[in-house]
C-alpha cells in the first residue's frame, strides 16, 4: 500500500490524478444522465475493488476469542 501512496507523491502521480479529476469532471458536466444511469453498476463494481484494496486486514480479534474459550 505504500508504493500506492508513494506514487501520487510524485509529479507522474499528480498529473494523473488531475487527468482523471478533469476527465471525471468532464463526464459529470457533459454526460450527467448517462453517468448517473451507471451508478448503481459503479457501486457493485466497487464492491470486489475494495476486497483487492483491504487485502491486508487480519482479523486478530477471532483467533484471540477461540484462544480464551469464550
């Protein structure tokens, strides 16, 4: 995750995340309906993305309650 982090702190970073900021902006103010048309299809998209994003979370808290008896 800090390669990620680490790549917008450069100037190739910045330019791509403002080229996207514009082309989103550009889509919003041109294409509002049919941007607003698949919305409900970029939520169930962004459902598995976050899966690859939270890839690293481990869940301490179920092996500690198996190890108390509770």
């Amino acid at each position: 995750m800090n390669a990620v982090l680490d790549f917008f702190h450069t100037k190739f970073g910045l330019a791509v995340s403002l080229l996207l900021a514009a082309l989103g902006g550009y889509l919003l103010w041109t294409h509002t309906g049919h941007t607003l048309a698949a919305l409900p299809y970029l939520l169930l998209l962004a459902c598995p993305l976050m899966h690859f994003v939270h890839h690293g979370h481990k869940h301490h808290g179920e092996a500690d309650q198996r190890n108390s008896g509770s």
